[in-house]
C-alpha cells in the first residue's frame, strides 16, 4: 500500500481521498485550503521573526551561522 506524508505530519493512504479538496493526487496541496492556510500562517511568522531581528537566533540555534 502506497502512503505518503501529507505535510501535516500526518500519513495518508493515496487511495482515501483528501479530506480538504477530494483530490487523491500527491500534489494536491495546491488546491486544499488547510494547506494554504498553513502556509499563510507560516509566511506571517516569518515576516514577524525577520522584524523583530530573532532570524539570527534562528540561524544560531540551526548552526547555520556563526559569530
């Protein structure tokens, strides 16, 4: 049986349908409003950290950047 991670975290039997959008393609994510709103949601974190200067916080506890 074919699963695939559908960005939540969650696994999902390709053959059940979204619960979102009714699609049962892997890539239909582009067409779920969860999924959007996921990503709106994270989009605005984003833009929140960067003002507030946390993103070489960020950086410093991935090690992606050091002093």
């Amino acid at each position: 049986m074919l699963t695939i991670a559908n960005g939540f975290g969650e696994m999902r039997n390709l053959e059940e349908v979204c619960r979102d959008c009714d699609y049962r393609e892997v890539g239909c994510h582009s067409k779920c409003r969860r999924y959007k709103n996921y990503k709106m949601m994270i989009g605005a974190i984003r833009k929140k950290r960067d003002k507030e200067k946390e993103y070489f916080d960020y950086l410093r506890e991935r090690k992606l950047y050091k002093e």
